[in-house]
C-alpha cells in the first residue's frame, strides 16, 4: 500500500527535524545528562513537529544504545517503535477520548511497570480537547506519576488547557517552519523520489504550507499525482483551486494603475475557470501585504508569504506606494467581510473593485493637486526682507500726478478714519465675520510675510507709503472689489503667475466673504491707481 509522503519521510532521529533547533537542543542536553522530567507540553501550529518529536524523545529514553542523545535505531525497543508496536508507547487522540473514564483508565494503567522498555511513555495528542472532569482526574497522576512514567501532551490550542495541567510539565513553544527550510526538505524528498519540480512550485508550496511541514509534503504528494511530468507552479494552483501567481501579479498591477476594465475582466475570467471569488480576494491581501512589508522592511528570507519573489515582483515594489497598498488592504478586508454575509460573493467583489479604483482615482488626482499646491506655496515663501531705509522713488514725469490741497485733505481724512478703526478686534469682529478661525489667522498672521512689502498704499503727492500694520488694508480692501498688488518689476516677473492670483481670490474670498479681485500691476503703474483708491474711499465717507 502506497504510504504518503508525510509518514514516510517522519524524522527518525534529532538530526532529521527541520526547525525547533530551541526545543531540539534542550532535550538533548536533557537525554545526554540523563536528566529530563515526568511531563512535557508541546504546543504549536498544526505541523510543526510535535508528535514526531514526541515520539523520538519516547523512542530515545527508551533506546538501549543511546549516542549523544541520539536514538540508534537499531535495537530492538527503536524498531518496536518505529514500527508503532512497541506495548509500552501509547499515543492518545484527546479529540475522540476526552471523558473522563478514558482518563481513569490510563490512571490504572501507570501503576504497571513497563513490560518490555525502560520507560512508559503516554503521548496525548489534542489535549486540549478533554474535558474538564478529564482534566481534573489527570492532575494528581500528572503531578505524582509512577517512576518510570513520562507524559507527552501535545496541542494546537494551549489556551484551552487549564494552568494546573500546563504548570505541571516542562513547555515547549513551537514555531512555524521557515519556507527556506522547508524548500531544502521538499528537495531531498524530491530527489529520492526521483520528481522533476519548479523552483517556483516549490516556492508556492511551502508559501501555501504556511509554516508545516506535514501540509508542505502532503500538498507534494498530492500534486505529484496530479501533474504528469515536470512539476509546476500552475500544477499546484490547480491542486489547491488557488488562482495562478501569474493572474495574481497581473490583478495588482490593474490596481495600482487603476485599470477598473482590465481587473474585472481578469476576475471574471478565474471566477468562470472555477476559483472562488474569496480566494482571489485572500491572494490580493497576501500579495499586496508582501508589497508592504518588501517596501517598509525589505525582502527577506520569511517575511514574504504569497508573493513569488521574481522580476516582476521587484517591479511592482519600486514603484508602490506603501500607504496607497495599506488603504487597499483595509478596503478588500473590508469587502471580504461583506461577501461573508452575501449571497452574491462575485458582484460584492466587483463591486468593492470598482470602488476601490475609483478611490485611487480620486486619490491620486488630489494628491497631485495637493503637490502642485506646495510647489506653489514655496514658490511664495520668499524671506521677510530686512528693514532698510526705502530710497525715494523718483517719478517720470508722464506718472506724476497732481493732488490739490483739497485732495490731500480728503485723502488724509480717510487714512485718519482706517488708522482710528483698524484695529484686531474690529478686523475680527466686523469684516471677517463668517470666516473660520483657520482662515483669520491664515490671513493675518500668514499673509504679512508674503503680501506686506508688495500691498502699498499712499497718502503723500509722491503717493507711495508702504503700509505698516496688515489690518489697515484689509480694512481698504473689504470696501473694494478689486485688489491691486504693486511690486518691482523683477518680482512681478516672478510673483505674477496664475496660482497667485488664484490663491490670493480664493483666500480673499473666504475672509471677506466677498469674491475679491486680485491684479498685479507695477509700482510706475500703481500709483495713479492708488489715488483712484484713495479718491474713493473719501468719497465713500461724505456718502
């Protein structure tokens, strides 16, 4: 009868384990010195080695010609039990004789010294699922066994075994096996076997194994009689009813370039080959979680879970963007929730698809606006200039205006008026009184660094004065519908671009809650225009 490949391939001594080098050391420190105790508690993921090292540590205790803490395998007690005849090795499944008589039972039996080896070994498989009159009726034979007595008690779960029982034996954390180990063991069971397989089938196997060894050799053998010939990689994607690496690259990349055409065509194409709708969605999480961990940590040995480490792969890793792949994960975890309680597993699939594109749409839109936004904002983050004695501008002679004595003293007047007025308080409380807080402070206590040199106002026949205190403007400006930014004729080259006015109206806007017009003219310009300013202002208080 054809044995699998799991049972036939069992390691017969310490040297043959994979993995577990932490518990592998311990005992046979403990078999070498002739040290070890009456009970033992493994527990650990499903395949990792617990019962194999149950029954060489029964087997070893039990050896009559012991090397190093290593069973010889020759004798007569190793061959019994590897055999699985030896009368004094007894294994128990705990899921189908939890009551408590089978562990009365077993209380009977311990008063018999051992009929043929040197110790008695009862390996207790699923311990954790006894019952708790079980449990308790083992507890004073665990705590006091027999002398030539030794408890093995394996499970998957040791949360559910009471602290009495775990207090009483020596524990044993286990550990899922790492995929570069459990390649090179795929590899020497490849070779006596004589099978032809991929590397990246092997890859795929011990990704799927997930840290066991039994599950790795057993999706082995049954891809072996699957695949005619060489082994691949979509050999054991039609084994497990996974869809390939292949579609799984592809289905990533549509996503991070936003394809919402391409990836439902592709879903729909593995959903009709047969896959499940929630497997694709658990190959596109695994996949983008390697994305992650690969872009934040970096490839290594075993942080790498569903990916297949290969060109494409590094590809898709260069140009990711890690919080773009997180929002995705938390989406499809997401729509993998919602396909629990539908009905219609494929549509709440393609649907959430659909979503999620359009979200990366809308995202990477904004982000680009948010980016050209701070370019913009740099651009006009220019150093407040020292204060320096301003040279007098001289005035061509086609610029010079004439203000009469009346002028002046209407003029003066109105300066008088905003000088009386503008204070913080009434800036605050009478011209922004719909803005926000955020866009007040933006306005009075941001803009001055920007706009304080370049809004100018005047009250001289020079009529140029530059304006000392911000509040005084916003004042002018509130009574006007268009505001005039004068600057050299070097910065209005630089300054005077589209997304500066667009800026300035939009913030005026808000402030004042009115649509304010912003224009940049320069100083030789300027100056004609801020009488026209004045005049009005005047004019608006005889009104």
């Amino acid at each position: 009868m054809y044995q699998a490949l799991y049972r036939k391939y069992r390691p017969s001594s310490f040297s043959e384990l994979i993995g577990q080098n932490h518990i592998k050391q311990t005992l046979l420190n403990a078999l070498k010195s002739n040290k070890f105790t009456h009970a033992y508690m493994l527990t650990g993921p499903r395949g990792t080695g617990k019962t194999s090292i149950g029954k060489l540590f029964a087997k070893a205790i039990n050896c009559e010609q012991l090397v190093n803490g290593e069973p010889c395998n020759e004798c007569n007690q190793c061959k019994q039990i590897m055999n699985n005849s030896h009368p004094d090795i007894l294994e128990i499944d705990a899921a189908s004789n939890n009551g408590v008589e089978q562990i009365r039972d077993i209380r009977e039996q311990v008063t018999y010294a051992p009929s043929v080896g040197k110790y008695k070994v009862y390996i207790i498989d699923e311990v954790h699922m006894l019952s708790i009159g079980a449990f308790n009726a083992l507890l004073k034979t665990l705590e006091e066994p027999p002398k030539n007595v030794v408890f093995i008690l394996a499970t998957t779960d040791i949360h559910k075994v009471p602290v009495t029982i775990i207090s009483r034996c020596q524990r044993f954390d286990f550990r899922r096996i790492g995929q570069k180990d459990l390649i090179e063991r795929m590899k020497f069971v490849a070779s006596n076997e004589e099978l032809q397989i991929e590397e990246e089938a092997l890859q795929l196997i011990s990704m799927l194994a997930q840290g066991g060894m039994r599950d790795a050799l057993s999706l082995l053998d049954q891809t072996v009689a699957f695949a005619s010939g060489e082994i691949t990689k979509n050999d054991v994607s039609e084994v497990v009813g996974r869809i390939s690496i292949e579609k799984i690259e592809m289905c990533v990349q549509h996503l991070l370039t936003r394809n919402t055409t391409e990836i439902l065509s592709l879903v729909n194409e593995v959903i009709l080959n047969g896959k499940e709708p929630i497997y694709v969605l658990d190959d596109l999480i695994g996949y983008l979680r390697d994305l992650v961990i690969g872009k934040a940590f970096g490839v290594k040995e075993d942080n790498i879970t569903t990916a297949i480490v290969n060109e494409h792969f590094n590809k898709l890793l260069k140009v990711a963007d890690v919080s773009q792949m997180q929002h995705m994960i938390r989406k499809l975890t997401e729509i993998k929730q919602e396909m629990k309680f539908s009905n219609h597993a494929q549509i709440s699939l393609e649907v959430g698809l659909i979503q999620l594109v359009s979200e990366n749409q809308e995202n990477h839109s904004l982000l680009k606006k948010i980016t050209e936004l701070e370019n913009k904002i740099k651009e006009l983050q220019y150093p407040q200039p020292q204060t320096t004695k301003t040279s007098k501008i001289e005035s061509t002679p086609q610029n010079k205006i004439n203000i009469t004595d009346s002028n002046k003293t209407e003029l003066n007047a109105a300066l008088e008026e905003v000088n009386t007025v503008a204070t913080k308080d009434y800036i605050l409380n009478k011209v922004f009184p719909s803005a926000s807080k955020k866009y007040k402070n933006v306005f009075l206590e941001k803009l001055p660094s920007v706009l304080n040199e370049l809004l100018r106002i005047n009250n001289s026949d020079e009529l140029y004065a530059i304006s000392k205190r911000l509040e005084k403007i916003s004042v002018a400006i509130a009574s006007l519908s268009c505001v005039v930014i004068g600057a050299d004729e070097m910065v209005i080259k630089t300054l005077s671009q589209e997304h500066i006015y667009r800026t300035l109206c939009k913030l005026m806007q808000k402030d004042i809650s009115q649509f304010v017009e912003v224009k940049f003219i320069t100083l030789d310009k300027w100056k004609p225009v801020a009488a026209q300013m004045m005049t009005a202002l005047a004019e608006k208080k005889h009104a």
